[in-house]
DNA sequence: ACCGCTTGAATGAACGTTCAATCGTTTTGC
DNA sequence: GCAAAACGATTGAACGTTCATTCAAGCGGT
C-alpha cells in the first residue's frame, strides 16, 4: 500500500468527512482545503483535480477494505470459520468507518465510476468462495454472486447497526450473519 | 396518487433520466430543461427550486414503488407465496425502472434525505412481516429487519440481473429468492 | 542561491434562479 | 356573437453567486 505523506492524508480525511455529510456536490474544494488545514491551491499540487482527487480517494479506500478482507482469511481455520472471520471483520471495519461506506455507496452509483462492477473483484476473496463452492460448502452458485451478496449484506448489516432504529431492537451482527450464512450454505 | 401534467411528467423523467447518466451533481436545471423539452424558467413554474424538485421526484416514485409492493400482496395467498410475488413484481420493477433504483441509493445516501430510515416504513408491507413472523413461518427478528433486508436483497438481485457479467452466468431471480428464503424462513 | 512546497487572491466558467415580455386560452361586457 | 381584457403558462436572456482552478509571490530548508 502506497504511503501517504500527512497533507495527503489530512485532504484524504477530509474529503470523507465533507462528502458523507454534504456529499460529491455540496463538498467544495476549499471547504476540504479548510478542513484538512492547508491552502486551496495545496490540494492541487497533490491532486491534478477533484475529479482525480475523488477517484484516488476511492482506489485508496478499496485498498484499505481490501486489506480487511484478505487478512480475516486464514488457510489455518475452516470455510465456516473464514466465513465468520470475514463478517465480523468486515462489519467492523464499516461500523468504525461508515463514511467509507457511504462514500463507496455514493461512488459506485456515480458518473466517476465507469465499470461498478469490479468493486470487490480481488482474487482472493473470488477463490474463497470459488474454494467453498467446489467444496460443498456453499449452494452450487455462480462464485462472484455468492462474494457480491456476501459482501452486499454486511455493507447492510453494518448500515442497520449503525443507523437503525430503537424498534429494530436487538439486531445483532451474529443474527444477520446466520440468517445470511443459513441461505447460502448447503 | 396525485395526477401529474405533461410537463411535470416530463421534467420527472429528464431529472431521472440525467441523475442516472451523470449523478446529482452534474445534472444542471438547463440540461433537465433541454430535455424536456421546456425553458428553464418553466421547471420554477412546478417546483420551487432544484433541491424542491428531486425532493417531490423522490416522493413520486417512492409511492410508485409501494404501489407495486401493495398491489403484489394479497390476502387470498399463502405468506409464502406472498413473499414469492413481492419478490417478483419488486424485481421486475427495478428492472423495468433501473433509474428510480439508482436514484434511490444515491437519495439516500445524500444529504438530502434527513431521516434515511424510513425509506420503505409503510405499515402494510411491515405488517406483513409481522405476520409472518408471529404465525412462525420466519425466523424470530424484528420485523423491521425482515422487511429492510428482503427489500435491500431485492435491489441487489436487481442489480446483477442488470449489471452483471457475464461470468456470474445463469443468476436467476429465482435462485436468489430461494437464497434469501432460506435464510429468513423457519 | 536554489528548489520544492505552500499560499490565497484572482480568474473565468458554470450554475441556479429571476423576471419582463410573450403567448394562448378563457372570461367578461356589451 | 364578438372584441377586449384578464389570466396563467411559457420563454430565455440576464443576473449574481459560487465554484474549480491558476499562478505569481513567499517561505524554509539545504
């Protein structure tokens, strides 16, 4: 993963913060330049523009969940095991960092992304599902549609544990997780 | 529901049509002007302002969607296959109107939607999740839960069927109804 | 003295919105 | 029945604001 220097990471910081409360339009590039504590022309010297900056703000967070994902994988555990170490992670990733989820949500729905389909297309998880299918873990479906729901659901999941209200009473993490893992498993 | 004229109709329709193609952001009142074929002056002549204009868009089709989802449930049925043509005439909507789907998650996740949780809170359709959940035919949850989740599945089912690639293969709604009433059901 | 980083006022384009003028239809007065 | 007035709908150029972006000048370390 790339280093980001402390200014680039301040206009990273708060471009996330400014968007998922005002966001892509409504988030200026000199509310960002206040709020990350540099000049207005600073942010250019990082990035060739909002558009650019938008979109390595995203590839930089990709990264970020990407590495949630691959290290709550572990050869050493079974696929049931792996399953739940992968949920629990990522569910807490997004419930720390729900202004990447928002953000993702905004992104993937946005004109900045041309192809919305690779959003978590890494090898690594692909072949864990790819494993529990062939495997017998898993219903006998397509493995990218197994790791898009999978993926899907505890971006929902963390969502209703985060905005939910007092009436959904007591949803817990492990409650989604089974409900989900009791559709998909064999 | 309330009527519309030919004109609202029609800046209904380029708003949604732009928002899909270039997010809210990007969509100016001359471009929905263009095309729909009016003056800019005339979209101020229906609603107030821009924000005024994609808050009513949202209310409009948020009750087109109800409908659908009212018109699918039907006391002559079982729960079960109630669940099964709520699946269906849901997905078939959001396919047939891809544009209010992408619409909607980028409403929601923008700041002009305050409350963001009562997107699908009419009391029919959670009344019968209620149902079926105190006759025993779902799993114990807050219905609420029930009820987001299922819509939430829907949309993804939606959007693959849409979106997907090819790889995913013979994805069938059916096949992701079935993965969700498996997970939900007793 | 150099050089890369930083500044923030200046710039010009683009935007949402306004409004005086125009158009087409309906109502009024006779 | 008809002209005229009234009315709401429509137009689009013009307005003022806001925004992304630029760049000449300044700063600080080497």
């Amino acid at each position: 993963m790339k280093q980001l220097t402390d200014k680039q990471k301040a206009i990273f910081d708060s471009t996330l913060m400014l968007i998922r409360e005002h966001g892509f339009h409504g988030t200026t590039m000199s509310q960002v330049a206040k709020k990350a504590g540099v000049a207005a022309g600073t942010i250019y010297h990082y990035f060739e523009s909002k558009d650019k900056l938008i979109s390595e703000l995203y590839n930089y967070n990709r990264n970020l969940t990407i590495e949630v994902i691959d290290n709550s994988l572990s050869e050493k555990h079974s696929f049931k095991e792996n399953f739940y170490h992968l949920w629990e992670a990522l569910h807490q990733f997004y419930i720390d960092n729900t202004q990447i989820l928002i953000f993702f949500e905004q992104y993937v729905n946005s004109p900045y992304k041309a192809d919305k389909n690779n959003a978590y297309s890494h090898s690594r998880l692909l072949s864990f599902f790819e494993e529990g299918i062939k495997n017998g873990y898993l219903k006998k479906v397509s493995p990218k549609l197994a790791m898009v729901l999978t993926v899907s659901n505890i971006a929902i999941a963390a969502k209703m544990h985060k905005f939910g209200n007092p009436e959904a009473g007591s949803t817990s993490m492990e409650q989604m997780r089974d409900i989900f893992w009791d559709g998909i498993a064999v």
